[in-house]
C-alpha cells in the first residue's frame, strides 16, 4: 500500500469532515497510520471512526492485508505542515530553534518561507543595572526552526 494512494482515496472523505491530514505513514507490516487535524476546534471520536470506515470501504483488508490507526495531531507535537502553523496564528506556541534558543511567545504570521513571533525576552537594557523584559516580534524562516509546538493552558 503506497502513501500517495491513501492520500489520493482519503482527501476528499477528509475535507468533508472539516479536517486536514498531518501525516500518514505505512510500516513495513502495512500498519497504516493517518494523523488529522479539525479545520475548526478538535478532531472528534467521530470523525476518526468515519474515516476508518471510509478507509475500509476503498480498501480490501483481505487484498492489502493492514492495520489501521486514525488519530488526531497531538497537542505536545511539532507542527508539521503549513495549515497547522497557520490555524495557530493568534495562539501561544513554543518555537525552537536551531541555534538553540526556546522561546515562548505569540504566533502573528506564518507562510511557506516561515513563522512571524510576537515574544519577551530579558535582556541588558542600557542605563538598567537588572535585564529587563524585552518585546520583540521577529520573522524565522522555516529553515532555522527545529519545531513549533502550541503551547496548552491549563486552567
């Protein structure tokens, strides 16, 4: 069972729940697994076990021999295509980058090139003998980020 085949049977059943796919991987076992994600709020139970259902309708089990895992994107998990970054803009998110720096902040803008951060750092202010928090608001190109990661509130 090839990826693109998946894709290309499951888009449209995935769009019309309201839902984009993240990530689908085939093991060598043909475990299949497809990670979505809502358009609007949280993948519901229900919308997993539709498309598990539309699945098995476009594909034999007896024929293809595999097993199948539907879930949803995980919270504490890197972002990993752009309608994820974009669905977060306005949201807190923890950016990692690769130069080592973690930082914690507002996501204001997201493309195809990168993340635009809304974020407070302390920093040696001149005139100040204590760092003080900073406000800055940068662009990160998509290559200088290791992930991005939402961050959740806990109430």
């Amino acid at each position: 069972m090839k990826i693109s085949e998946i894709i290309d049977a499951m888009q449209d059943e995935i769009v019309a729940r309201k839902c984009f796919l993240v990530d689908v991987t085939v093991s060598r076992e043909n475990d299949v697994e497809l990670v979505i994600e809502s358009e609007e709020g949280t993948v519901s139970l229900d919308d997993c076990v539709e498309l598990s259902r539309k699945f098995e309708e476009k594909f034999d089990r007896e024929k293809e021999d595999y097993s199948l895992t539907v879930g949803s994107a995980g919270l504490d998990q890197p972002f990993k295509v752009l309608k994820q970054y974009i669905k977060a803009v306005g949201t807190e998110v923890q950016v990692l980058v690769k130069d080592g720096r973690k930082l914690k902040g507002v996501l204001t803008g997201a493309s195809g090139d990168g993340i635009t951060l809304k974020y407070s750092v302390k920093e040696a202010v001149e005139g100040k003998k204590r760092k003080e928090l900073v406000g800055h608001e940068d662009f990160f190109g998509m290559d200088t980020l290791n992930g991005v990661i939402p961050v959740i509130a806990v109430e």
